[in-house]
C-alpha cells in the first residue's frame, strides 16, 4: 500500500524581541493549524539561509521597517503579516499591532489615581513612532486632568556607556526633576533602568517617584529589584490574530485594508507604582514600607515606626497633617480596598480573601470593613461595590 503524504506549511516567524507569551501563543496558534513555525532570531547579515532546507509558504515577523523589508526580498513574494506598527505604515503590509495610544492612556490614569500631578516620559532611541504614539496617549488624560505636560527624557546618545555611567546619567536627568513624580518608560527594559538611577539618588519609589513600563514579561517585571508595574499589551491576542489572518492570505483572500489593531489587556500593578505619591521624605518612606508590609498580618505600626524612621508623634502628626489619617486607619484602609477589589473581580472565599488582604482574622476583617465601609464583607459581595483607592475623598 503507498505511503499517503501530507504537505505541512511551513510559516517563517522572525522577530528581534524576547515577548514570550507572544512566541508561545504563535506556535500554538501554528499547531492548531497543522503548520510547521519555524522561529529564527534576526540576523540581517545572514537572512538568506532562511530559505535553506524548507520552503517558506508564509511569514510572520516583528521588525522594524529597515529589517522587514530586508526580508521581504530575501524570501521573495510571499504572504506576510507584520505585528509591528512602523512596519504597516511605511510598507504597507497586513499587519495585526498593539494600540500604543490606548496604552499609554492607562499609564497616566494610573498615575492620576494615584495622586500624581508631575509626570515624565523617558525613551531610549531616537524619534520611535512607537513611543510617539504612547506618548500621545500619556498625554491625553493629563492635559485633561489640568496638569502640566509630562517631560520628555531621551538617552540616545548612551551608546558606548557603561553601565554604570548609564546609571549616573539617568539619576542626574532624574534629580534636576520635580517630585513626586510619574514616569512612563518606553518598554520594561528602559524602566529597570529608571529604578537603578532612583534608588542611586536615594528617591522613594513609589512614594515620590512612581514607574511603569510595557509589555508585562514576568521574567522582567516580578524580579525586578522593586517589581515592575507594566502595560499588557495583549500580546497573547495579538499573536492569535497574526495566525487567523496569515490563515486567510493563504487562502488566496485579498488582505484587509487596515491593520486589526488590539487594545491592551490590563496595566498591572506593581510596587513601583503602588501607593499614593508624596514629597514629604519621612512620610514617602512609610508609605513605601507599608506597600511593601501590608499584606503581613502580623504587621504594624510598631514595625511602621521601626522600618519607617523617626519617632511616634513625628510619623503620626505627618500622617494627620498630609493623609487626614493615623498610620493604622491608612494601613487598614488599603487591606480593606485590597479586599473589596479581589470580593468584586475573584471567585475566593472570604476567608481566601482575608488571608491575601492582610487581616489576622475574620473577626478583624469583618469590624475594619464595618468601621471602613459600614458593611460586612459578604455584603460588599452581594452588592459588588466597586473598589476604589483608600483615600480618594
């Protein structure tokens, strides 16, 4: 009996970033689809070996235009769907991209939220549309809010810099800056930076210098020296998308007109950006330790004035002066939000959501909800309060 053939496509994907949720969800994308992926880094000095040893029926890639185009006449014509927006616009390829404005519209809410009214954008490279378009966005619901425009920082000219010298460069740019302060990064990487060059001038992050990046990887973001709060941009979608339209230019069908575009998943929330901003050092400095504490039952305001610095009264008459509040009502009333948001978006047991919130008990947590909200914990529940921050009036 003759062996029976099939013919598996083999789809090229090209791509000079590290976005793994991305990589994973292409292949199995790929996998569904009965294609072969075969992944290669970017190496414009030898991108015609790709050709070698398989035929490209199809190409997916994540490049700059400079690159794309590159490879565009090294395969030769084949379908090709970019999921890099530069791309799209110069080369007018079918492209599945990131909505970067909508993107950098969650940064500065976040930022508002919490109290911010100085902010900054910093980028490493030179004139990046990507960055533009962020930046776009960052500006949008400040100028809203009535507050001044954020400051630009560019590093273009760190080529050549040490490590350290990089480090001392972006903590000089920092200090001639007002604080508190927000700061957007260009991506996850560029953020790191920010928080080596804060922690070199000494600056209290959150409490006087809050920063977030984008593309959330957690292998970046939760071991970061202070974790990262970074935009989702989705990348997981955006990759599905990619398949679903490469599946249809192999299909023969015409390419659509404009670029399926995907608005972001979440900003996920980190210790960098995740308490109230303050200038006053002594009181930045708390609240930073009880970010950090919080979530300890056994922690409190003993430990607070301990970790925090100076005496009793000096911390309490900061805290009634600037937040209204003593240390403990404030520290209650960020378990208690914690609380009703995980009540409000989760599916846990109360007791599951008291043990996450910090509370020793549920009698504890029972009578801060009573003192905080007037209600009990289940009847946050049954009414699904929204959460707000602790503090907001």
């Amino acid at each position: 009996m003759p062996r029976r053939t099939q013919k598996y496509l083999n789809i090229l994907y090209c791509s000079k970033t590290k976005a793994h949720r991305m990589h994973i969800a292409l292949l199995e994308g790929a996998n569904e689809r009965g294609w072969t992926l075969n992944a290669v880094p970017w190496e414009e000095t030898s991108a015609g070996r790709y050709t070698g040893g398989f035929p490209v029926d199809g190409v997916i890639s994540q490049l700059p235009p400079r690159q794309t185009d590159v490879l565009c006449r090294t395969i030769g014509k084949r379908p090709h769907v970019t999921m890099n927006a530069n791309s799209v616009a110069t080369l007018g390829l079918p492209g599945v991209v990131a909505d970067h404005v909508a993107a950098g519209e969650r940064v500065a809410k976040h930022f508002l939220d919490l109290g911010f009214t100085r902010f900054a954008a910093i980028n490493s490279l030179p004139d990046n549309p990507v960055f533009s378009a962020r930046l776009n966005g960052f500006r949008g619901p400040i100028h809203e809010a009535g507050c001044p425009p954020p400051k630009r920082i560019q590093f273009s000219s760190c080529t050549g810099l040490s490590h350290q010298q990089m480090r001392m460069k972006m903590a000089r740019a920092l200090q001639s800056l007002e604080w508190p302060l927000g700061i957007m990064a260009f991506n996850d990487r560029v953020a790191l930076r920010i928080i080596e060059a804060s922690r070199l001038m000494d600056m209290s992050i959150p409490a006087q210098v809050a920063i977030c990046g984008f593309d959330n990887d957690p292998l970046t973001c939760d071991l970061a020296p202070i974790p990262l709060s970074s935009v989702d941009l989705n990348p997981g979608l955006q990759a599905r998308e990619a398949c679903r339209l490469m599946e249809s230019l192999l299909r023969g069908e015409s390419p659509p007109r404009d670029p399926v575009i995907i608005k972001p998943h979440s900003l996920v929330t980190r210790r960098s950006s995740g308490v109230r901003a303050h200038g006053d050092p002594l009181i930045a400095k708390a609240l930073a330790c009880i970010q950090a504490k919080a979530w300890d039952p056994d922690f409190g305001v003993p430990d607070l004035i301990d970790q925090a610095g100076g005496s009793r009264n000096a911390l309490f008459a900061t805290f009634r002066r600037e937040l209204h509040c003593t240390p403990l009502q404030y520290i209650t009333a960020l378990r208690v939000a914690k609380a009703r948001q995980l009540l409000k978006e989760t599916p846990l047991m109360v007791k599951q959501i008291r043990q996450q919130c910090g509370f020793a008990s549920d009698y504890q947590m029972y009578m801060a909800f009573k003192r905080t909200t007037g209600h009990s914990p289940g009847h946050e529940r049954a009414r699904k309060v929204s959460s707000s921050s602790p503090f907001s009036g």
